[in-house]
C-alpha cells in the first residue's frame, strides 16, 4: 500500500533556503528504493520552515530508505541547518480522485 | 509554481471510510482544472482523521477548484461526515530531488 509522508522541518533562522537546495538536489537512490514523489517547498507565512510530501511504494520502503547510506549521509549534512522542530503527519493511501 | 496542500479532515466518529469514499470518487473536473495529484488515505493511529496531499498546477488553480460548482456540491455532499476539525499545510514547490 502507497505511503504518504507530509512533514515540516525547522530550519535555523536563515538557512531555510540551504536546506531547500539540500533536499532538493538531484537524488537516484530514492526511486530506487521505492520513492514515488518527493516535493520540497517554503512558504513565506512560515520563513523558517521547510515543507514535504512524500509517496513510497510502502512503508517499508520509507523505512528501507533511511537505512541507506546514501540517505544517512544526506541526513548527516543537513543536520546544521536543522531547529530540530518536526511536524507532519503520516498515512495509508486509499485512493484518489484522479484515477479509478 | 506547483502548489501543494496537506491535510487532515476530522471525521465523525463512525463515518471515516465514508469520507474516504466520497473523498476517492472518480472525479474529470479537478485534473482540468489544474489538479496534479490528490492521494487521500488514513492512519489506524488516528481512526477519525482522513488525510490527503494535493499537488495544484498553481495556488490560483486550487482556489478556482473551490468555487466549481461540481467541488462546492461534493463539499456540501461531504459536510454530514466532516466533525469540523481541520489541520495540515500548505506550500509552493521549490523543486524535488527525483527530477533535475
């Protein structure tokens, strides 16, 4: 069953930007380990905060993915211009309107 | 710029699957409108909340799916099984790392 992720993540005051083009750079291993959208975007109301959503194949493979190295690493470099401020929530894809 | 809203709809206790049924009805007008994805699902941990992410060719094209006369009756059509409980985010997409 697809998996959606939708999270916030603080940004230290001034390195939101930073971290958009951390997330944001050109990734292989996402897809292929059952990434089916990753999207990152800011919004003004919010300048310190980073925003995604996410699709995986399954829960598993979100899960699969934070064990690769790869993924550890990035999450590593991102770290200085994390709050450490989360949010968001998670869930089960049911269905969609776009598609029978 | 793609616009994306991640939600949580609060349910009247009983009527989740129900919310998610009419959330999930096969749906022409929202991709002519300019909607890109709209994935709505659930999570056991939360068994009255509904969540969905949409991705909008634009801000402007997600307030246009507003005023449609065939959204605004879902929206009515909907009411009965809403607990008037909203929450979730919204943001302009910077870009994603599985495309350059």
């Amino acid at each position: 069953m697809v998996f959606a992720n939708a999270g916030t993540l603080g940004a230290v005051p001034g390195k939101r930007d930073a971290l958009v083009a951390h997330l944001t750079q050109r990734s292989g291993v996402l897809s292929e380990v059952g990434c089916l959208a990753y999207e990152v975007g800011t919004n003004d109301a919010e300048p310190d905060t980073v925003f995604v959503i996410e699709l995986w194949r399954s829960a598993d493979a979100h899960q699969e993915s934070l064990r690769m190295p790869e993924v550890q690493a990035s999450i590593a470099a991102a770290r200085p211009l994390l709050s450490g401020e989360f949010g968001g929530f998670q869930f089960e894809v049911a269905g969609s309107p776009l598609r029978d």
